[in-house]
C-alpha cells in the first residue's frame, strides 16, 4: 500500500484510459515523474489519460506546466488524444482557469465514471535532479504555460528571466 502522507501519483497504466492519481500536493518536487510517465504513457502510443484531483491538497504553476507541456505533446501526435482532469475542486479548477489551460485540457464536469482506486501503483520514485536539471524542468514548464496562453508570459515574466538565467550559467 502506498503511503499517502507523502505526496504521490498513483496510476494505472494498463486502463484505457491510463488512470491518474494525485495524492496530496502536486508541485515542483514531484513534477518530474509525472512528466516523464506521462512521456512514456505517450511513446507507448497511449492517448487517453484521466487526471483525479479528488484528493490534490494544492498544485503549483511548475505541475500546471508539466500538464500543458504533456497536452500540447499530445496534439502533435498523428491521432488524437485527450488528457482529462476530473474531480477538480473550486480553487483547482479556478488556477487552471486563470492560466487559460481550460482552452488546451479537458475539465470534466462530473460525468467521469472511472474506478480510480484501480489507480493504486506509485509512479516510480524520480531520479534526483542536479541543480540545473531541476531549473530545466521547472523553465520548461513555465514556458508551456506561456505557449498554453500568452497571457501568463506577464504573470510569470521575472521567473522566467530567472530561471533562463541560472540555465545558462549551468
């Protein structure tokens, strides 16, 4: 059993759609395994994905990115996918609306009738970081939200600045 203290995804990867868990906050400390299960859910040709938010404490703007980053990957792709968020509570749904990312994933609004405790495997634990791969990551991020809506380059203009910085420094 997985311990939810600590947050976590849970996922079951062999559902179609692929079932996502969140457990407690979703944020830059545990972007990067998303990320990269999400990458592989899409190399494995995988193209539907259900987010739960029932139990999402909070979510930062780096995690806000990695999902606009993975549904814009996924509309490269040949055929269509989608990239559901579900069960979405009041202020979740409100930043994912302010950052415009309601325009390029899918909300639903409670017709969504998935067993999510099917979902119960943790993404494997992510590699640690360097400094400057973390900044990458977190730089990367910050640009989907921008290439999501070009509304956000003013709200996140002095992280980005920052965050390019400190990647060339690297």
């Amino acid at each position: 059993m997985p311990d939810i203290t600590k947050p976590s995804f849970l996922v079951d990867a062999y559902s179609d759609p692929v079932l996502i868990r969140i457990e407690g906050r979703a944020s830059f400390q545990n972007s990067s395994g998303l990320k990269d299960f999400i990458t592989e859910m899409i190399r494995q040709g995988k193209r539907r994905l259900v987010i739960d938010f029932q139990n999402c404490t909070s979510m930062d703007s780096t995690f806000l990115g990695v999902l606009a980053g993975s549904a814009i990957e996924m509309r490269k792709q040949q055929t269509a996918g989608s990239l559901v968020l579900a069960r979405m509570g009041p202020r979740n749904l409100e930043l994912v609306r302010n950052l415009g990312l309601h325009r390029l994933l899918t909300i639903d609004a409670g017709e969504v009738q998935h067993n999510f405790d099917a979902a119960n495997k943790p993404i494997a634990p992510q590699s640690s970081l360097s400094e400057i791969e973390h900044a990458r990551l977190v730089l990367q991020a910050h640009e989907n939200l921008v290439a999501a809506d070009e509304g956000n380059q003013t709200k996140f203009q002095d992280v980005l600045t920052f965050l390019r910085s400190r990647v060339e420094q690297g």
